[in-house]
C-alpha cells in the first residue's frame, strides 16, 4: 500500500520545509543537530522525512494512545531532549486513521481522540519492519547521542544503510522464486543469529 508522502505535505503544510530538505523516505536522514526543532513546526528532524509514522504506529501497537500520550512517550525516550511538535503529530495521525493505518476507539469528554491500530495498521509496520526498528533504534539513542544511551557508531548506520539499499534493490528487481524466498530469508536470519551472539 503505497501511498504518497507528497500528498501528505501538501494536504499539511507543517512539513514543506522537510520536502525541501531532500530527506530520504526511510526517516533515517534527520537528527544531525537540530536540538531546537520540537518547537518548531517542522518537528521529526530526530526521524527525518515520514520516520515519524512508524513510532506513532508502533506506540500505539503497543497501548492505544492520545496524541498527548504519544508525544509525552516520545519525549520520555528521548529523555527530554526533544519533544515532537503538535503540528507534526496531530496531522500525521490523522493521515494514518484516513488511510486505514489507525481507527478512533473513543473520545472523551475534551474531544480528544484514543487510537487504535488497524489489521491494515499492523501490515504496514509488517511490511516495514526494517525501518520501524530503525527509528526506535534512533529514539533510544536520542538526539546525536543525547537521552538515556550512546548514539549508533556510525560504522553500524552504514552497513544498516547498505542492508536497506540490497535488500530494497533486490525486491524491486523480479519476484522471487519460494527457492529465493528462502534464501533471502535465510541470509537476514543468520546475520540476526550472529548479531545475538556479539
């Protein structure tokens, strides 16, 4: 289901200057030294261009939320060195509930909506798992090293980068056969194999 982040910046606003900026689609461009950008409407530098969805998405896999609880989650990872903008996780969430991604369990007495994951929801992080791991990987590293744990060396962002580049240049090439299938899966299994045992 692919669906164009295009659309979505110019359906909001908030996010032109995150067009400008190049950023590729997997969100892992941002966070190089944009400390002040939660207040700002540009908000997301810590996930680049569109990362923000899949936290959102999987927070809310994980407990059904308020976008109020979303944002205090967030900002709690990152041990308070950023805070994600209003502007940029309101909308964001309401894109994700138009296509599917999330449904609207309640609203309490304030107006303010609870989200819950859809089937759709969960297929979409399925289906990009890789990255979703990614951006909750930069979470939990905070903003160029700052919160709770060190920041990625940057010898393990290139070869997470080089992995993402292979394995999206073999998908979009024929479909694979079940024989590649298996040997596809057998080469991301062992090298998870041998990532547990370092």
């Amino acid at each position: 289901m692919h669906h164009s982040h295009h659309l979505h910046h110019h359906a909001h606003g908030h996010h032109h200057a995150c067009i400008r900026r190049g950023d590729h689609d997997d969100g892992l461009g941002g966070g190089r030294g944009h400390r002040g950008d939660g207040d700002s409407p540009r908000g997301g530098r810590v996930f680049g261009h569109g990362g923000l969805r899949f936290v959102l998405l999987q927070l809310i896999a994980d407990k059904p939320s308020h976008g109020y609880e979303l944002i205090k989650s967030i900002e709690d990872r990152l041990g308070g060195a950023y805070s994600p903008s209003p502007g940029t996780v309101y909308p964001t969430l309401t894109l994700m509930e138009e296509q599917g991604y999330l449904s609207v369990e309640e609203a309490d007495a304030g107006g303010r909506k609870r989200y819950r994951i859809t089937d759709a929801g969960h297929a979409f992080l399925a289906d990009n798992r890789a990255t979703t791991d990614a951006m909750l990987a930069r979470m939990q590293g905070g903003v160029d090293g700052a919160g709770p744990r060190a920041g990625r060396p940057p010898q393990v962002t290139r070869a997470i980068e080089n992995l993402k580049l292979a394995m999206r240049m073999r998908l979009s090439r024929e479909a694979l056969t079940p024989e590649q299938a298996n040997a596809f899966a057998a080469v991301l299994d062992r090298a998870a194999q041998q990532l547990e045992q370092i």
